[in-house]
C-alpha cells in the first residue's frame, strides 16, 4: 500500500473509479507516485463510507493496516531526522574552525617557520616507494641552506627533522622554503611537502564553509590539515 496503483485498485475494489488519477497518470511524475499520510486517511475514509452494512471491514485488518502504515511514516522520520544529524556533525560550523587560530598545524606548503628551539621538522607524502628522497632548505632569497638526504623510503609518510644548522655551521632564523623530491631508480616519484606553520585567522569562503588563513601559505581547507599542534 505505499503506491498510486494500490490506492486505485483498493478504490476500484470498492466500487469507486478515481477519474482524477487516471487523467493524470501521464503527467504525473515517478516522485508523486507514493502514498502519503492523508492519502492512506482519505482512502481509510472511504473504505468505511463505502463498506457493506452485511459484511463490515474487519477490524483486526484495519487496525494491521494502520499499524504498518505508521511504522513507514515513522521510519520515514526517523531516517530524515538522523540524515539531519550526520549532515549537522559532518559540517564544520566557523565557531569550530575558530579553535585553530594562534595553533600550527601541519598541511602541504613550501614555507615553514623555525620552532622556539631552532630549526623545522616536516613530513613528506610519497606516492610511491622512492630509493632517494631529499629535502632542500633555503632562505627566503633562495640560498640553499642544508639539503637532507633521507635515503630509501617506502611509500607513504615520511618525517624530517633539521636542527636550523646550515652547511657552513651557523644557525637560520627562517622563514624557510622547503622543496621535496623523490626518486626510485631513474623515475621521479610523485612527492608533497607538509610543513608546520601557524594559523592567522578564519575566513568564510563563497561556500559559506570555513577556511584557516595560514602564514606563509594562504587559504586552508580544514580537509587538508593532516595535523594540529
């Protein structure tokens, strides 16, 4: 009993011909073709106008009828309500995405900011297993400072660590740029560098969904923070 067919077929069964529904059978489209709560009501209605004094509707059939049309409704319900739920603990309102600011958070960048103790630490996403991966890091004119050799990674996350002391022994303040690459044999590995840098403010994109303003990098997706500290 949930479609237009079963409405028309009770009402026929009844003696009653809905013309209304056979006029617009063509016009109607696949969504308006389900049974609705006052629809069941008026065909209930209907049914007991319509019944024979001699041989009534049998009761324990009716009372199973509205049962099971209640428990639908209910279901029906029940599934919007939590559709409602998951989408509101899903979306990340900007009174969340505010707790990032004054933070660091590691995502995929070029430019990274020395730690209180000196030097960076960073992480390098490979796409594939690489038999070299270096790290160069250079100032903000383009020195080369220190290039670190990580050796043979597999694919997957790698991390680095520079104590901020260059090749001729002294110490850099930064800011830094980070450059990654990776190779297996003589084939370039697909490589992208995360580096830690802190969060200035929020900002509503044209979405309406909130995104970090991150120094050194600019606009954030909150998807694409791999790590906050």
């Amino acid at each position: 009993m949930t479609t237009a067919s079963t409405f028309d077929s009770t009402l026929s069964s009844l003696g009653i011909t809905n013309a209304a529904t056979a006029n617009k059978a063509v016009a109607s489209s696949a969504s308006s073709q389900t049974l609705n709560q006052a629809d069941f009501l008026t065909l209930m209605t209907a049914q007991l106008k319509n019944q024979d004094p001699f041989n009534p509707v049998d009761n324990t059939q009716m009372i199973a009828q509205m049962a099971q049309f209640s428990s639908v409704a209910g279901i029906a319900q029940m599934n919007t309500t939590l559709t409602g739920i998951a989408t509101k603990l899903g979306a990340t309102s900007t009174s969340d995405a505010m707790a990032y600011v004054g933070k660091t958070v590691l995502t995929a960048g070029s430019t990274a900011y020395a730690r209180a103790s000196g030097g960076v630490n960073g992480k390098i996403e490979l796409a594939g297993d690489a038999t070299n991966v270096d790290v160069t890091i250079a100032d903000a004119s383009g020195n080369v400072l220190k290039t670190l050799s990580l050796g043979q990674q597999a694919k997957g996350t790698v991390s680095y660590d520079w104590d901020g002391t260059t090749d001729t022994g002294t110490t850099a303040a930064g800011p830094f740029t980070i450059t990654v690459g990776a190779r297996n044999g003589g084939s370039t590995v697909a490589a992208t560098g995360l580096v830690w840098a802190p969060v200035e403010s929020v900002a509503l994109s044209a979405t309406g969904d909130p995104t970090l303003n991150v120094t050194g990098i600019g606009s954030v997706k909150l998807a694409d923070v791999r790590s906050v500290g």
